[in-house]
C-alpha cells in the first residue's frame, strides 16, 4: 500500500468523526453508512469505500472483514482497530476506535513524520490493553514507514514486555550515541538510529517509569499528538428514561392495590393477555 492523497485522509477523518457521533445515538450502521455515502467528497475513492463497506455490513454483519479486502486504501492498524472494537469478547467500545481512527486520519493529512506517528499508534496499543504482538505487526505494514523502521518495529515486537519503550527509544536514539560515543564500534554498526536527540533525553528521563508518563511527556515538550480519550456520559442523560420506568411500575403496583382492596380482588386476566402479545 502506498501513502494515500492528502483529500482522502481528510474524508476518511471526516467519515469515522461522523460515524462516533452517530453511534452514540444507536444508529444502524447500515444507515449511517448510506448517508455518509452522500456526504464524502465524489472525488475521492472513499465513496467506493463506503459502497463496499455497506455491502459488507449487510452480509456479515462487521466492518473490519471489508476492510481487510481492501488492503491498497485501509491500512493495517486502521483495520486491526476495528477488529478489536467488534469482537464481542472484547471490552475496546466502537466509540472510542471511531475517535483514534478520527485523530488518526487528521494526523496523516497533515504530517508524514513516522516517529510521531509510532509514538501514537504505540500509545493507543498501551492505553486500550491491546493485543502488542498483533498490533505491532499492523503497525509495522504502515506504508509511513520505509524499510528500517519496519525491521526495527517486527524486532520491537519480540522485545516489548522483557525490554522498556523508554529503553528501545533511547538506545536508537541521536542522544545515545552523543552520550555514548563510540564504546562499542561493533554493536554501533548494527544500530539503527531513528529517533532524535530530544526523544532520546525524554527517554532516558522516563527509565523505570509507566509509559504514559513517557507519551505524556513527549507531547508536553514535542508536542506530538495524544491518544483520545472518550469523555464521561453525563448520568443526566439517563436520569429520565429511569424516571420514566420508575414511574410506569409504580403505576401498575397502584394499580394492583387498588384492585385488591375492591371485592373482586386482582384481575389476572390482564397480566394473561399481555402475555399472549
């Protein structure tokens, strides 16, 4: 897959921005779908996209099997993160897939820089409990990546868990090496250096630390994008549909008390009709 046009990544952030907010009011996907069709720009592939999608949903039933089909628009993270938000054993909420896809896609519009890009995806494996290994290996087949980062991340894969990020950040990093000098000719010749010296003191600062301080700490002095976060649902949202119940039950509990204290007592042909409804 190569680097799409800049107009594509701008639709696609526009789609997964409108999908989130539709979501939340329980909308089939299917019609959602059918009106983001007529929305996105005709002039980018993205309303073929949409067509297959559509089709797709409706036979199956998920997203992520028509992405997987369409591998030359959809990258692998892309498609891995909806994977995860559909699988029903999962606890990642499509909610929040449709919200990093969103940041995702806006980020690619505007900037091809891959450690930014490493440094967000990473994060949104390490925020959301993802699977690393799988993650990294779509990770890896991002088309923002050339030949040594992607070597560098499939070996990363292997190493996170017993290795620290901070650690793999700073050992290949421009300030290990300003640090280091030349101890070790040999293990330097297999180095690859892909971070700078700055992600590399922030590194180095963030040894034996949670990651998130790392990421947090990266965005504060680098300004690198963050990972988003869905904001809490505000309880009075659901404040009166419970009411509302409430209110229904303590009806039909009056309601029984009155029948009972008249001498025909509770009519229980009322409860057997509804039943047969």
């Amino acid at each position: 897959m190569d680097v799409l046009p800049r107009e594509e990544y701008i639709e696609q952030a526009y789609m997964f921005k409108a999908l989130q907010g539709r979501v939340t009011s329980n909308e089939p996907v299917q019609e959602m779908l059918v009106q983001l069709r007529e929305e996105i720009l005709s002039t980018t592939k993205l309303p073929m996209a949409i067509d297959f999608l559509l089709a797709e949903v409706r036979h199956v039933g998920t997203m992520s099997t028509a992405m997987k089909k369409l591998p030359h628009y959809f990258t692998q993270f892309q498609i891995f993160i909806i994977e995860k938000a559909e699988d029903e054993h999962g606890r990642f909420d499509m909610r929040v897939a449709f919200l990093i896809l969103e940041a995702e896609s806006k980020f690619r519009a505007d900037n091809k820089d891959p450690v930014a890009m490493f440094l967000f995806q990473v994060e949104t494996l390490c925020r959301n409990c993802l699977d690393y290994d799988y993650g990294l290996q779509a990770i890896a087949m991002d088309p923002i990546y050339d030949g040594k980062w992607q070597r560098w991340i499939l070996e990363v894969r292997h190493q996170l868990g017993l290795v620290e990020l901070a650690d793999l950040i700073y050992v290949n990093s421009e300030y290990y090496v300003l640090k280091n000098g030349n101890r070790n000719e040999d293990e330097d010749a297999d180095r690859v250096i892909l971070f700078g010296e700055k992600e590399g003191r922030i590194a180095l600062a963030n040894r034996k630390k949670e990651a998130h301080y790392l990421f947090s700490s990266l965005q504060r002095q680098l300004d690198y994008p963050a990972v988003p976060r869905p904001s809490k649902r505000d309880p009075a949202i659901d404040l009166l549909p419970k009411l509302e119940k409430l209110v229904q039950r303590m009806e039909v509990r009056i309601k029984l008390l009155e029948d009972e204290q008249r001498q025909s007592g509770i009519d229980l042909n009322q409860f057997m009709r509804d039943q047969k409804k």
